[in-house]
C-alpha cells in the first residue's frame, strides 16, 4: 500500500481558543485569494468546519458585492441606453408621421410616448402588415392616434396587443382627447 503522499491543503484554518471545545472561529481562504476570519458560534458545533469550507468555494464578501453591482450597474446602463434608444425611435415617428406631443405629468411623458409608438407599430403590423387592412382603414385609425393626447391613457395600454388598438380607441373617452385638435 503506498504512502499518501500528499493531502488535499485546507483552505479552513480553525483558529485557536483559550477555551476547550470546537472552535468557533475560522480563518477561510476564498476562491478569490482573500481570506476572511469568520465567528460561525451561532452554528452548531458540528455544523462549523462543513460551512467554513463552503464559505472558502465562494468569494469573499467584499469581491462579491463588488461583481455583484458591477453586474447591476452594467443592467442599469444596458436598460438607459435601450430606452434611449426606444426613445428616439418614438421622437423619429412622430415627427414623420405629425404625431402631436403628449400631455399629462412631466415624469410620464417620454414613457409614454415610447407606449404609443410600440402600440400603434404593433398595430399597424397585425392590422395592415400582417392583416387585412388597407392603407385608407389605417389612415382613418391613425386620425383617431392623433387626438388621443393623454400620456397616462398610453401608459395604461403599454401592454395591449396591437388588434385591440382600434377596440380601444373606440372605448377613450372625451377626458382623454382635446375638445379640438389644435395640430390640425
Ligand atoms: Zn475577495
């Protein structure tokens, strides 16, 4: 039988007491290269070096939370700029296709109009695209698009499907439309 010769390395150090007993506190070499002194007292003694040694599979504290928001920042950064991007595309057709701005509280107002183009987009390929409407049907829909002003009405329809677009706009009352047009 040949002599181990070598034994894994413990990346646990226990650290010693002046009290007997198991010891509660353990010195644990993380995966990233740090090590950490850890007290696990409020595990139960034979709970301690089993944890220790998970602890040391993982990241310390510290390396954690930094990838760990440095992922919710590059999220964050991710979702600016797709909404920038939705945001612009929103501006470009209402220009073209002489959408008047929205009203209704400051803050809803770019969300708003990125509802409205998804919306009336979605529409127009279930509808025309995909459906059997022609361009005279849109046009008369895209009439009613126009007066429908209220930020807060697209808001709330952000997630209707496009067919329902027609559907909806029938339903809107006055409240959401200016008596007149005034972009006519
Ligand atoms: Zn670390």
């Amino acid at each position: 039988m040949k002599p181990q010769t070598s034994s894994p390395t413990s990346n646990i150090t226990p650290i010693k007491r002046n009290s007997p007993g198991v010891p509660t506190s353990f010195e644990i070499f993380h995966s990233c290269g740090h090590t950490s002194t850890r007290d696990l007292s409020d595990r139960s003694a034979d709970q301690r070096a089993g944890y220790a040694r998970w602890l040391a599979t993982r990241q310390c504290t510290d390396c954690w939370r930094a990838d760990h928001q440095a992922d919710a920042a590059s999220t964050a950064k991710w979702l600016a700029a797709k909404r920038a991007d939705e945001q612009a595309a929103a501006a470009d057709w209402a220009t073209q296709f002489d959408m008047p701005p929205l009203e209704g509280p400051e803050k809803i107002l770019g969300w708003a109009e990125r509802a409205r183009h998804q919306l009336v987009t979605r529409a127009y390929t279930a509808l025309v695209t995909e459906g059997t409407w022609d361009e005279a049907e849109w046009a008369q829909l895209e009439e009613q698009v126009r007066l429908l002003t209220r930020a807060g009405w697209w808001v709330d329809q952000r997630e209707a499907e496009g067919t329902d677009l027609p559907e909806l706009l029938e339903a809107a009352d006055d409240r959401d439309q200016p008596t007149e047009n005034p972009f006519r």
